[in-house]
C-alpha cells in the first residue's frame, strides 16, 4: 500500500464513526437555507442574506436542540423509527412521501413545539423537588450548556456579518462563541498527548497565517481584534484535539468540526482583507454550517439522567 493509501485510509478510519441524522429537524433546515443562501451570495440580494442566513443559522440552534435528550417523544425519534422500518435507504424517501404531506407538516410542528417549550427552557434551570419527586428528569452538563451558548453565539454573529459595517461586532460575537466552545471542551475532560499533536498544527497554521494576513490588515483596531481572534480560535481547535473521554466518544465530530470552523474563517479573512470573490462564500459557508452541525451532533450523549 503506498504512503497515499496508506494516509487515506487512516482518514476513512477517523471519520467513520460520524454519525448525523438526516432526520434532525435542523439539519434539514439548514440543508435547506444554505443553497438559498449560497445562490443569494451570488445574486448579491441582500434581501435573500437577511432571510437565508439566519434560517440557516437557525437550523444548527434546531439541530443542536433536536440532539438533546428529553422524557418527551420528538420527531427525530419517530422519523429513525420510520427510516429502521426499512431496509435500505433508498426505500427511505418512498416512507416519507407515505406518511402524507398533513402527516408530515404535524410531525415538524410537533418537533418544533417540542424543542421550544420542552427541552429550550431546561437548559439553564435546574430540576425543582417537585419535578424530580414526578420522576427522573435530565440535567444537562456544563458542556451542553457551554455549547449551546456557543451556537447562540454564533447565529448571532452570523445575523451581525449581514451588513457591512457588522463585521467587527460580528468577531467579537463569534470570538466569544469560541471561547464557549473552548470551555465546553475543556470540562469534558482533557488528555494532554492528544493536546500535543494539535499544538504542533496551530503553531504551525498561526505562523502560515499571520504572516499571510496580518500585513494587509492596516487598521491597528481591526488588527488586534483579528490576533484575539486568532488566538482564541486556536485555542479551541487545541482543546477540540484534547478534548477526548476513556470511551472515546465523538472525537471525529469534535476535531473534525474544528477544524472545518477553523479553515471556513480563512475564506471569511481572505473575502475581508484580501481578495473578494464569491468562491469564498461558496467554500466558507459549507465548511462553516457543516462545522456547526457537526458540533451540534457531540450534544447526543450529553446528558445525566436522575
């Protein structure tokens, strides 16, 4: 086998266990908004921005929300229940369409009513005696709640990005949500040799692309603002790599959702300061949503029962 097969291979074996459920409600949000958004890009319509960038955003919020544990039956759960009826996926799309337009319109109603008023409000409260006296109930971890701070954070700056003059708002929004990020990370529990293999590739990136972009960044704000923003995005991406359990859980989704967050700011650097092209919309923006979405997916086993 020769060192291109060889490294292939090694890829495919790390990226297999990824698992997202096409079923989740916000993945087919955002599956959906994106292309809208992405054509829109190259209209240069600003009204398809203001509409398909916050739906898009939206979708990582709903997807993220979808994964969560709750004692109250969701789409998700009905919908897999749907596609392990059947043998192949190609059968799959021929259940959906049996289950009726009506049907399936109730379904995502009855999803989302489900997300905002059954597991929204749980995230930051905790479980009363009288709640915990009806049974068990879940508490949700400091690294789902870190984490869904982060992706609040994030559609915020998206909607911040929109206008030109959001730019700077929209870093620091989005260099908050990855300071969330690192901290969700970072009490999930660290190990410090796979800390060391991703400290070798941000020394490495940061040089690359300091050296690249700083020099065409002439306002001394806006410079200082994208080094904070360097470094604390590198941070994260480091703790993502340490960020492992004995079981192993989710490591692919971690990293890997990382670093595409991690190359999906490059084409937003490149769009600010270097060269303005609409192929870094179209390179960004699907290694941006897919990063999200596969953060989103981490929060599946995150969650304590009493």
């Amino acid at each position: 086998m020769s060192s291109v097969q060889a490294l292939t291979q090694l890829l495919l074996d790390f990226v297999q266990p990824i698992s997202l459920s096409p079923f989740n409600i916000g993945v087919q949000i955002t599956a959906v908004a994106l292309p809208c958004l992405l054509l829109s890009e190259t209209a240069h319509s600003t009204l398809g921005r203001w509409i398909f960038k916050p739906l898009a955003s939206l979708g990582f919020l709903v997807a993220a929300l979808s994964y969560i544990p709750n004692n109250a039956t969701s789409f998700v759960a009905s919908s897999t229940a749907v596609a392990t009826s059947h043998s192949t996926l190609a059968e799959i799309p021929g259940a959906i369409t049996n289950i009726g337009a009506l049907e399936l319109s109730t379904a995502y109603a009855s999803e989302l009513k489900h997300i905002l008023f059954n597991v929204a409000p749980t995230l930051f409260s905790s479980s009363s005696a009288a709640t915990a006296a009806a049974g068990p109930v879940v508490v949700h971890t400091t690294y789902t709640q870190a984490m869904m701070l982060a992706f609040v954070l994030g559609w915020i700056g998206d909607v911040l990005l929109i206008p030109v003059r959001g730019f700077l708002p929209g870093l620091v929004s989005f260099l908050a949500g990855h300071a969330a990020f690192m901290v969700a990370f970072t009490f999930h529990g660290q190990d410090v040799v796979a800390r060391k293999k991703g400290l070798r590739f941000i020394i490495t990136m940061a040089v690359i692309v300091g050296r690249w972009l700083l020099p065409k960044i002439r306002n001394k704000i806006m410079r200082g603002a994208v080094v904070a923003y360097m470094f604390v995005i590198s941070v994260m991406v480091l703790t993502a790599f340490g960020s492992i359990t004995l079981e192993q859980d989710f490591i692919p989704e971690r990293i890997v959702g990382a670093l595409m967050f991690f190359f999906s700011d490059l084409f937003v650097a490149r769009q600010q300061f270097v060269h303005k092209s609409i192929l870094n919309k179209w390179i960004g923006l699907p290694l941006y949503y897919g990063a999200q979405i596969l953060l989103a997916s981490t929060l599946r086993g995150e969650h304590v029962l009493h």
